[in-house]
C-alpha cells in the first residue's frame, strides 16, 4: 500500500471544543458501548464466534433502531455511520481473533487426548514397550521412506535443490503423524503414533521419568483452561468515561465476599484495569466529508460534515505542512472547475477526528488535545503517480460498466448507475496539475533480503537473483552507526519495565506502564537505512520474513545458543531463560510495517518470503532474498 498516515493537532475556541467532547463523550461512546453489548448479547453470538465471521449488517439495523434512543438522539449523521463502521472494525478483528484462538484450544484438546505416558499406552496397545518401540521404527521408517519421494519429486520440478532443515522435517514428520493417526483404523498404531509424538518423532530408548510426564500432562491442562476462559471472558466492553463501572465494583468489594477465587480475580481486573479517559474517535472515510480554507490570518483550517458551523485550525509540523495545502489546493482546484475534476484523485483519502489523552487537571475539553489522522496516497503527490492512480481507477470502472451493459435489459436505476460512472470517468481524465517526478525503476534480479533475530533485530543482504551471488551485506551495527549505542540503552529500558510489571504484579498493583517511543524511532532508523542501500543497489524489492514464522525462528535462535551453552538439558533451559530476560523480543511487526510504510513512498516493492531456521543472519538474509527470487520465476 502507497498510503500513510499524518496527523495534526485542531485548535479552536473553548464552546467548539465543549461541544464536540460532549458529543462524542455523552452520546457517540455510550452509543459504541451500546452496539458492543448488543452483538455480545445476539442470539446467534456463539455461531458466529464459532465460525469467526458475522454480517456486518447487523450492526447497521441495531444502529438504526437505536437512533430513537433519547440517549443518542442528536449526533451527525456521520457519527452514527462512524460508530457502525468502528463495531464492525473491532468485531471483525475479535471473530478472527476467537477463531484462531478456537483452532488453537480444539488442537491441544485433541493432543491432551492423544497424550499417554508408557504405562497407559502398553496397557491400552495390549503389547510390550519394546514392541511398540519396534512398531514406532517401522512407521517412522515408512513415513521418511514416503517423505523422501515426495521432496525428490519437488525438487525434478525445479531448477535447484534445496536441503531441508532439520527443524522443517520434523516438522514434515509430526503433519505427517497427526494425518495417519487420524486415519488409523487399530488401536496399536494409534498408541504407536502417540508415542512417537510425544517423544518428538524420536525412538527413546530410556525410561519414562514419571513426575516429568505429569507436569508436562498438567502444563498442557493450564493451556486449555487459560484458551476456554479467554474465549468465555474476553469480550469487547467499551470505554467507561466515567469510571461508573469501577465505582461499582469497589462497593461490591468492598461490602460483600468472593464467592470463589474467580470472583475474586474479577473483581481485581476490573479495579486494576485502566479505561481510556478519552472518547472514541469519529471517522471521516470520505475526503469529501472535510472542507478546507484559510481564515483572514493565512492559517489553513478545516470544517467536518454535520459540524459546519464550527471550524478548527490546524496546527502541524513544518515537514507536514506541505500536505495539508495540498488539501486545500485539490479542493479550490475542483471548486474553480465546477466540479470538473473528481474527488478519487485527491491526495487526502480518509480522515478520522480523536482526541489525545493529556495529564492536566480541569475539564476535559480543555485538558486534552484535539487531534486529526488523516490518510494520504502518496502516489497522487506527483503527475507520475496520479497517472498510475488514474489508470487503474479507469480500468475497474470500465470494467464495471462493461459487466453491468452485459446483463441486458437494464432498469433505470442500471442506467443511471452506468451514467454516473461514465460521467467519473471522464472527470478521473481530467489530470490535476501536480510535480514532475520520474518514478523509481529498479532492477529486476537486484533484491535486499532482511533477515529478523532475537539479539540482532535486522540483518540485510543485496543479492543478484541471477548468479546468486551477495553483493554486499549490513549488520545491524552497520545499519544503525553512530546511533548503535541506543539499541543497548532500549534493551535495558525494556529490562527495568519488565522488573517493575513483575513486582507490581506481584504487589497486585496497576501494572500497565507506558513505554518510551525509543523502539520506534530505532525501527525507522532502520528503515530508512534499508530504503537508502535499496536504492543504492536500485533494487527492485525488499524481501521481509512472514510475520507469523517469528515466534518459531526466535525459540530456534534461543534453543541454538542454549545447546552451544551446554549439552545438559537442564542447563540449557535455564540458559535460555536468563537469554530471554537480557535480550527480550523485538517489535517485528511495527519494524515490517515501517519498512512497508517507507518503501511504498519510494515505489519499492515489498516480497514476503519464510525465513529458514538455521544459520547466521546474514546466510538467513541471503536465502530469503534468493527464494523470493526463484519463487517470482516459478509463479
């Protein structure tokens, strides 16, 4: 995506802003936490958590019924449609959430089942130990026999062969289990396959150690039960601007007992958990919905559809403003042109109106900022990019015109719709009058692969696709220069943090400290290092491990310097815990999403490919780049 996001702070007078925080206080957040208690209490709740999706009409018709809600009588109309659009959002995103949450529970619950210690399996197999090791020999045998074959006839189809980890065919074996445990028809190849397992695909030859499979067993029991409550308990509940909740639970606590220790826990949640003092933001989603001008002192200013008669001035930083003329210049340029040019090349795309929790005493219009996001396409800055914009806008509209001509016999609502959509048409091919700036053109076979670690957050590697051979590479050291020493100086805040969550949490105090933007600013330190060697190089994209691959390549990067440590199982487990305390994990996914954020300025390409388990980050750095690169050439 080409599209960013800035943001502004709006100054205007004490009655503007009153009237504005009562609004969005007293009437649109209580009209959010409304429409969040509705869905939670809809009949077919469980359905849709079950299945992960919901219609998203529903919300709409639970809103308009509740538009004749004295409560919530009197907001725009643009309030109403921001409150559904905003539900939507946060449901949307919680049903995945569930989803995911409920594969998870429904996995373990069958793995518990499938887990046996060797006493239970010999008594359910009717065989002997060392019968079952010898059955265990034999299909793992057949399952690597049959694994073989099938990456042998991969890699025929290929232009090279790659060898598999150690980690990805354990990995194959375990997928591999699971499907034959699932289609074995006798009980002795069932118990067999739990065996295995259970001892990570592995035949072992020492005896069981009793107590360890116990806790290993009550481990995987914890997991289910903290899945069940998360999925029964975590349901969105607003924000409580008037911490009428809060109060309430302090004179239940206060004047009755805990019936149990669930109870009890609810009740310190809901006493320490912190609500946002701020009411939820309103959304602007068209660019239309804002009108801007400049008042008699030369200041831009901006007014919102359904707040007309009040008017906010912006107030940015200088390498921001830019922007926010350029807003006012699209909109005077349509105006002048009597509506001759469309909209859909504005630069402005969207907007959304919140306000910024500030420390400060008094009331709350006055104590807080007032403060405006607004989304822009970096594309449309310039002619170059307008003529991308607009050639690909072109190309759907005509598209939908030609679809719709095709269904024949078409009502005069069809006709209309084909005539406004001619009538777009010809105003998206009416060009605004923008900068001159050549586009970026890499080469094709140039890529920078970025490898993420644990201990070194970034690594890159320029690779030439063709020979595959490196360029050159960058440590973090390189990338970071001079401003090297902050990576430490983030380590040991992140350190000090986790301290003083643990003792407040062992204190059973508020635990949710803030943490500086130091992390940030080092990831956009990192990113715009990893645009600059790209553009370099001219390298036509930049390759980032998947997102969702990190949890596995950060335990891989701990077990591996926890072996070198020590071959003691028990040394190296405690080695990687102290690891973990010192280094701790890194923000991957702020990183990947700023490096997109930057290199979709530019007009950089961004691949995704998986990052292999094993070798130094810059060997990781290197394979991304060049599976990426065979992976473009197969597709």
């Amino acid at each position: 995506m080409s599209q960013i996001t800035i943001q502004c702070r709006l100054v205007a007078n004490v009655n503007t802003r009153q009237q504005l925080w009562q609004l969005m206080a007293d009437k649109n957040t209580p009209l959010i936490n409304e429409l969040l208690l509705h869905i939670s209490e809809h009949p077919d709740f469980g359905t849709w958590r079950h299945q992960g999706r919901f219609p998203i009409s529903t919300v709409k018709q639970v809103c308009e019924m509740l538009k004749a809600d004295p409560r919530f009588i009197g907001q725009p109309a643009r309030f109403y449609t921001s409150a559904t659009t905003l539900v939507n959002y946060i449901y949307k995103s919680w049903f995945a959430l569930m989803k995911r949450s409920q594969y998870q529970l429904e996995g373990k619950i069958r793995w518990l089942e499938m887990l046996n210690s060797d006493v239970e399996l010999v008594e359910s197999s009717g065989v002997s130990l060392d019968s079952l090791r010898i059955k265990a020999a034999e299909i793992l045998t057949q399952l690597v026999i049959l694994d073989n074959a099938e990456t042998q006839s991969k890699n025929e189809k290929k232009a090279k062969k790659r060898k598999k980890s150690q980690n990805s065919v354990s990995d194959a074996l375990s997928k591999n289990l699971f499907e034959a445990y699932g289609n074995a028809e006798d009980n002795l190849t069932r118990c067999t396959i739990s065996y295995l397992l259970k001892n990570g695909c592995k035949i072992n030859d020492k005896e069981e150690d009793a107590k360890k499979f116990a806790q290993r067993r009550r481990k995987l029991e914890i997991q289910i039960e903290r899945l069940r409550e998360q999925l029964e308990t975590r349901i969105p509940k607003g924000r409580d601007l008037t911490d009428a909740k809060w109060l309430e639970t302090i004179v239940v606590a206060t004047h009755n007992v805990p019936k149990n220790e669930a109870e009890a826990k609810s009740w310190q949640d809901g006493l320490l958990r912190q609500s946002s003092k701020v009411p939820f933001p309103v959304a602007y989603e068209t660019n239309e919905d804002m009108t801007w001008f400049k008042n008699q002192f030369g200041r831009i200013c901006v007014k919102f559809n359904g707040l007309s008669e009040h008017s906010f001035q912006v107030y940015c930083d200088s390498r921001q403003l830019h922007w926010f003329q350029r807003f006012l210049e699209d909109q005077q340029i349509k105006k002048n042109s009597k509506n001759q040019h469309s909209s859909s090349l504005f630069t402005l795309r969207s907007g959304r109106l919140a306000w910024q929790e500030e420390e400060g005493k008094g009331d709350p219009w006055k104590a807080n900022h007032l403060t405006l996001y607004c989304s822009v396409d970096t594309r449309l800055w310039t002619t170059e990019g307008t003529n991308q914009v607009r050639e690909e806008k072109a190309e759907e509209i005509t598209k939908t015109i030609t679809n719709t001509k095709a269904k024949g016999n078409l009502n005069e609502k069809q006709q209309a719709h084909i005539k406004r959509k001619n009538s777009t048409l010809d105003r998206i091919n009416n060009p605004f009058p923008r900068p001159t700036k050549p586009l970026y053109k890499g080469q094709s076979h140039i890529l920078v692969g970025v490898s993420l670690g644990l201990e070194k957050p970034a690594t890159v590697a320029i690779v030439d696709g063709t020979t595959g051979k490196v360029l050159t590479y960058r440590s973090i050291r390189q990338l970071l220069g001079d401003n090297y020493k902050l990576l430490n100086r983030q380590r040991q805040q992140k350190h000090s943090l986790s301290h003083q969550r643990q003792v407040a949490q062992t204190l059973a105090a508020p635990n949710q400290f803030g943490e500086s933007e130091l992390g940030e600013y080092i990831d956009r330190l990192l990113a715009k290092e990893i645009i600059a060697i790209a553009q370099t190089y001219s390298a036509v994209s930049i390759v980032l491990p998947k997102l969702g691959d990190m949890r596995e390549q950060v335990q891989s990067e701990i077990q591996s310097k926890a072996e070198q440590k020590s071959e003691l199982l028990e040394v190296q487990k405690q080695y990687a815990k102290q690891y973990r305390v010192s280094v701790h994990q890194w923000s991957y996914g702020r990183l990947i999403s700023i490096v997109q954020s930057q290199a979709a300025k530019i007009g950089i390409v961004i691949e995704e490919a998986k990052q292999p388990i094993r070798g130094s980050p810059q060997e990781k750095a290197k394979e991304l780049a060049i599976s990426a690169y065979h992976s473009r050439k197969i597709n």
